[in-house]
C-alpha cells in the first residue's frame, strides 16, 4: 500500500489478504474498528490474483473520518459459517495537515 492516508481521504483501495481458497465465498465485508473503538462493516468485493484471493474495498465519503490506526479483519461466508478469512490489517490514518 502506498503512503498512508489521511482523514477524508475518498477513493483509497485498501486490499486485505485472504488465507486459502475463498471460491464460492459470499457476502465479503471488512470489519473495521475505528480508533474511537466504533465499529464499522465495509462490504468489499473479493478478487483473485496470481498471490491468492483478496477483498478489496474503496473509502467513500465519512469512512476515514478518525486519525489513528484502524483495525481491519477480512470476513466471508462460506456455507453456513460466517468469520475472518485473513490476517488482521493494521491501518495508521494521518490527521488532515500531518
């Protein structure tokens, strides 16, 4: 990932790596603790590359609205079971002017 963001930044991709075969996974989202401890549920899309499968997510308006590091945990369903399907991604968001 390139430098990290800022506050309010739109149109940032944030790539979350997923562990082992995601084919047939539904319903991806990133689960996001803020830095205020607020929890948010951003639905992803899941992609497939040459390194495995990733969930891929584009800030919108409001999303990075707290400096601080953010906590990001990929999560899919896959039948009847629904959790993590990667490694917790540390996020440091800069404050505007920093």
């Amino acid at each position: 990932m390139r430098e990290s963001p800022h506050v309010g930044e739109v149109g940032r991709c944030i790539d979350v790596a997923c562990r082992g075969d995601m084919s047939g996974a539904t319903a991806p989202y990133l689960l996001v603790q803020k830095p205020s401890g607020n929890i948010a549920n951003w639905t992803a899309e899941m992609l497939q590359d040459e390194a495995g499968f990733i969930l891929r997510y584009t800030t919108k308006l409001g999303d990075l609205n707290e400096a601080g590091q953010y906590k990001i945990h990929p999560y899919v369903t896959t039948g009847s079971w629904t959790g993590p399907a990667g490694n917790l991604l540390l996020l440091r968001v800069k404050a505007l002017f920093s």
